[in-house]
C-alpha cells in the first residue's frame, strides 16, 4: 500500500500521523499539536480545493460544529488554510464508533441502551438549540467508549439551519440527504427538514440498539426506499423472534418512529425520557432480547 504523501508532515502545527477515515470528500488523519494534544484533521481532497460547493461544505461543516458546545458533542478547533491544503482540527474522542461496537456486540442491554440514547439526545437538544438539524444522525457518526459509557456526537458535514433560505441551500429540492437506513420519510422528498427528523433518526437508532436489527427488514435499496414511503416500520418486538421488551417501550419506540413529524414527541429530550422510564419499568427477567452480550451469557449458563 503506498503511504499517504500526508503522513509525518505538519500542516499548521498539527503533526499527521495516520489515516483514520475517509469519506467522499475528505480524509480523516490521527494528528498532534503542541496546545491541542491529539486531534482527529479533516482534510479536504486535493481535487474538490477549487470545488465552490465544497468548500463552502466544509466550511460551514466548521461553522456549524463550533456553534455547539457540549460535554456530548466533540469539540470544534479549527478551521484553516495552508498552502491550498483546506483543514478542520477536531477534538479526539476516546472509544470507537457506535456502529462497530454494536457489529461486535450485538443488541445491548436495555438499561445501556437508554444511557446511550439519553446522551445523544441531549447532544442533538444542544444542536437543535443552536438553530440546526444534524439531518445525518446514525451509529457511524458517534463515538462510544465502552470503558466510560460516554457517547459524543461528531460530523457536522450536511447539518442545516431549517430557517435558511433556498438560495443558501447547498441541496436542491427533490435530492435527500442522510443515511437511508436512518432518515426520516419526510426526508425522501429532498426538502429541508425539521427537529422531528433527528428524533425520527435517534428513534432508529434505540430501536437498533434493543433488536441488533433495523425497522425496515429490506434486501435492497430500492426495497427499503419503498418501504420508507408506503409501509410502517416492524413493531418492537417483532423485530426478531424471542424479543420482548413489553408494550411500553415498544409504544414509546414506535411513536419516535411515527410517520408524520407531528405525531412524534415534542423534543427530542421528551423522547429519550419516555425511552429511559419506559426501560427502567421492563422486568429484569424480560431484559435479555436474545441478542448481546447479556443474552449469550445467560445462555451459557441456562
């Protein structure tokens, strides 16, 4: 593999170690600084530094992380420019992502469950606070530290502010944003959505969490894309056979994942509150689901 030309040179201060992600339009690098300690460096791809679209991405990606400040939302440093090299210094979160803990694990235990979603949702209230949507809220876009239990919010790359207008859009009408398996049906129409399409998104991922599986059992894209727009989402507990998490946190789930934006609960704190009540109610003996680490162990033991 040839090493990335990035690694082992200083782009403003911050000494580049290894690549640690990358995604369409830039790469992620492990980097040090003398103030900062270690960071995680967004770097623009070399071919988008002309980009007008690009640039004003990753830019306003910038402007948007360091309008929030939160114990639950990783930390904006800097948003710079050296030598035609376009760069954002992050704070570097401890653990992985929530998406590959969960691969590892399977579902997680109710009550861990609800600590997660609780502090995700306080994290997503900060955003909303700020005048934006995050519109990409997914497993892939946390970091969890299974050590500490602590959950940070991170990528702020297509957040919103609902009140903008069209000419400060950077996606046109009739093309969504987000992640399939994670956005809200109002979403799909590619117009700018509100708060409820994060609880709609943080709703996914407690659903997630307690079944290992998604709402929508599709073999493909088109099959999910279709069932997003003309079906309901799997009940709770019939999510996978064996799971019984009780009426309450089902009604509670499934109302997160309501249809009409309306329908939904009014915040996304309100969510998260019923979501913890709800577990903290659910019998021990009914807790296990089948799935993670708690259900293999139980069943070693019978």
């Amino acid at each position: 593999m040839n090493r990335d030309p990035l690694v082992g040179t200083t782009i403003a201060g911050y000494t580049v170690q290894d690549v640690v992600g990358e995604g369409g339009t830039a790469l992620v690098y492990r980097a040090t600084h003398p103030q900062h300690g270690t960071v995680a460096l967004k770097i623009l791809r070399p071919k988008l530094r002309n980009d007008p679209t690009a640039v004003v991405r990753f830019e306003r990606e910038a402007g948007f992380g360091l309008r929030v400040t939160h114990p639950n939302v990783v930390r904006t440093i800097e948003l710079g420019e050296i030598d035609g090299v376009r760069f954002l210094a992050i704070e570097w979160a401890a653990g992985e992502l929530l998406e590959k803990v969960a691969k590892r694990t399977g579902a997680f235990p109710p009550k861990t469950a609800a600590a997660i979603v609780t502090q995700i949702a306080s994290a997503v209230q900060a955003v909303h606070d700020a005048g934006l949507v995050h519109r990409d809220l997914k497993p892939e876009n946390l970091m969890y530290d299974e050590a500490t239990g602590a959950v940070r919010l991170l990528d702020f790359g297509i957040a919103a502010e609902p009140t903008q207008g069209q000419d400060q859009r950077l996606t046109r009408d009739g093309f969504f944003v987000g992640t399939l398996l994670y956005v809200a049906p109002e979403a799909l129409s590619g117009v700018l959505v509100g708060p409820a399409a994060d609880q709609y998104s943080l709703a996914t991922i407690a659903y997630f969490l307690l079944a290992g599986v998604h709402p929508y059992n599709a073999r493909s894209t088109r099959e999910l894309l279709s069932a997003l727009l003309s079906s309901p989402p799997t009940p709770l507990n019939q999510a996978k056979p064996g799971l019984d998490l009780g009426a309450e946190v089902e009604r509670v789930v499934m109302r997160g994942l309501a249809r009409q934006p309306g329908d939904r609960y009014p915040d996304v704190t309100t969510f998260a509150s019923e979501f913890d009540i709800a577990v903290k109610a659910v019998p021990v003996t009914r807790t296990d689901a089948g799935g993670g680490l708690f259900g293999r162990v139980k069943k070693l033991f019978g």
